[in-house]
C-alpha cells in the first residue's frame, strides 16, 4: 500500500463531518470554520516508541494515547475538543497494527465527537504526531500565569497510578491480584483526558496545567509562569486504592509527585469558590481535591505532617 491508500483506508473515519469542516481529509488543505464568540486552542504533542509508550504495546492503545495526550493539553485550557490532524511515521506497512491503530482512533473520537481533518504518513521510526484543536469562549481561555498567593491548589482525581502502571508493564513490580493489574495497566496505557471538567472550570479556575511529565514538574511551570511559590501537603494527595496497596510510601511518593501520564488537570482556585468548584465538577463525575496553596517565592515545597521533603526529582524531561 502506498501513503494515500493507508490514509484513504486507515487514518480518514467515515464518521459524520462536523459543521464547522467546510473540507476535511482529500484535499491540500482542511478548510475549518470557527464559531462565532469563540477562540481557537491548538496544542500538539508527538509520541515515539520506547519514548512514550512500550515497543509491544497494542496499536490501539497507542492511538488513543496519542489523542488522550492533546485532548488534555485543551482540557487545562478549558477548551471543547473539535478537529485534529494526524502524522503519522511507522518503519513498514502492517496491515494488522494499522488496523488495530485505526480501532483505537475510531474509539477516541466518536467519544469526543472530534473529526481527523488532515495529516501525514511517511516511513521511519514508529512516532504518532497529533495536533489538536478546540474552541473556548471569549475571555475564559485557563492560563498557567494568572494565580496569585492565597489560592487553592487542586487535582481533579488521583495521582501516581499510571507511574505505577508502567513500572508493572516492564515488569518491575507485582501486584496482589489480576484487578489491580488491569485497573493500573489501563490508567498507563489509556488515559482519559479531563474535558468535560475543564469546561466545567471555565471562569472558576484562576489557572490551570494539566498532569503529564509529573505533578512537581507541571507545578513548577505555573509556580514561575505565576511569579508564586506552591506549598503542597503530602497527606493531601490522592491516592487510589490499587496504589496503595502494592507501593510502599517511598514509591508512592515517587510515583504521585513525579511520576507523570495521569492527565488530571491541576488548578487553582480562590478558597470562596471551593465548594462552588467542588459542585460543578462532581456534575461532570470529576473531583476538586485541595492539595496546597500558592505562597511566597516562585518554586515548590512539599510537606509532611509538618515535616518538609526533600525534593530530588521534579519529573520527566527530555534531553536531561
């Protein structure tokens, strides 16, 4: 198969044009309509194998991966998902890992009702590049520079499960039972982004980051973006059952606080607007869990029953 025909076959769903594509997949160029009142967010990631997922992990995972990714990066700018293009760079053509591939494209996006307008495929070492775009209202788009001292810091759901996750996929841990696996394998390999809480948290989020190199790491860009320091309490930070039941508190520190690829979004908000935030999110099935508050310098310190840790890793990065 040539490039045309694998896109033609694999890459363009026959799903039901939105109204805002005036021309999709089969042309130069994509020709998109963007509301009125509203913003255009674009994001874009790329996922390389051995990088960010495993060798031997299923194609459909890794599609959904590669969009679960984006979709997170508009759902901490409270941005509503809509189109996306996709390059694609693989060493040979299999049919069966495109076909996989495509099952898990086609899953993502009939769940978010976004459309492939466009993209790429070439030869080369296997990477998914994906650019994603999505519409925010008007004077409502969530920044990493705009929390000021005094205001909540808050995760949407529980942290560390997808380190853990991938430490149990290279089989470095074992866990107490066949469910535990599953539920730790799965928050690694195909994490859902939090959209529908990112749009809940339009105009109550005074800032906002989503979850992906590590919550330290992804703190730190918006304590400097914001000019503010975080102070963090570890007894705060949510932890899933599974987690703790196969970690000890050393691993689960490492795992929660640096870990990264859970993509919940962190944020902050004013104390006044807590319970107000909690509602709107429990309406989306989505938490607002308080975990520290923005005080003084630009940095990060976390603290333990009163104790400060010391911190040695902040997350993933590359060419470190």
């Amino acid at each position: 198969m040539n490039e045309f025909e694998i896109i033609d076959q694999f890459l363009a769903l026959e799903s039901k044009n939105r109204k805002d594509v005036l021309q999709g997949v089969g042309d130069d160029c994509a020709l998109l309509k963007v509301p009125r009142g509203q913003r255009l967010a674009v994001t874009m990631d790329t996922l390389i194998s051995g990088v960010h997922f495993l060798e031997d992990c299923h194609a459909a995972d890794i599609a959904h991966k590669a969009i679960a990714v984006n979709l997170s990066d508009l759902a901490a700018a409270g941005a509503e998902p809509a189109w996306i293009t996709l390059s694609l760079s693989m060493p040979e053509f299999n049919q069966s890992w495109l076909a996989d591939f495509h099952s898990g494209l086609k899953r993502m996006v009939e769940h978010f009702g976004i459309q492939i307008i466009g993209g790429d495929t070439c030869r080369g070492p296997l990477s998914i590049t994906i650019q994603a775009h999505g519409f925010v209202p008007e004077q409502v788009f969530c920044r990493r520079n705009t929390a000021k001292a005094g205001e909540l810091v808050c995760v949407t759901g529980n942290l560390g499960d997808a380190a853990l996750g991938l430490l149990v996929a290279q089989n470095k841990l074992e866990c107490p039972s066949k469910d535990t696996m599953d539920y730790l394998l799965k928050k690694f390999q195909t994490p859902y982004p939090q959209v529908a809480a990112g749009i809940a948290l339009r105009s109550r989020a005074t800032a906002g980051i989503d979850i992906s190199d590590g919550l330290l790491a992804d703190l730190n860009h918006l304590s400097h973006a914001s000019d503010v320091g975080i102070l963090l309490n570890w007894e705060r930070i949510p932890l899933s059952e599974q987690a703790k039941s196969i970690a000890d508190k050393t691993l689960l520190m490492k795992s929660a606080l640096s870990g990264g690829d859970d993509y919940e979004l962190c944020f902050t908000v004013k104390e006044d607007e807590l319970q107000a935030t909690q509602q709107a999110l429990e309406t989306v099935g989505a938490q607002c869990i308080p975990i520290g508050r923005m005080s003084g310098k630009p940095g990060i310190r976390v603290m333990d029953h009163g104790e400060e840790i010391q911190i040695s890793d902040f997350g993933f990065q590359h060419f470190e």
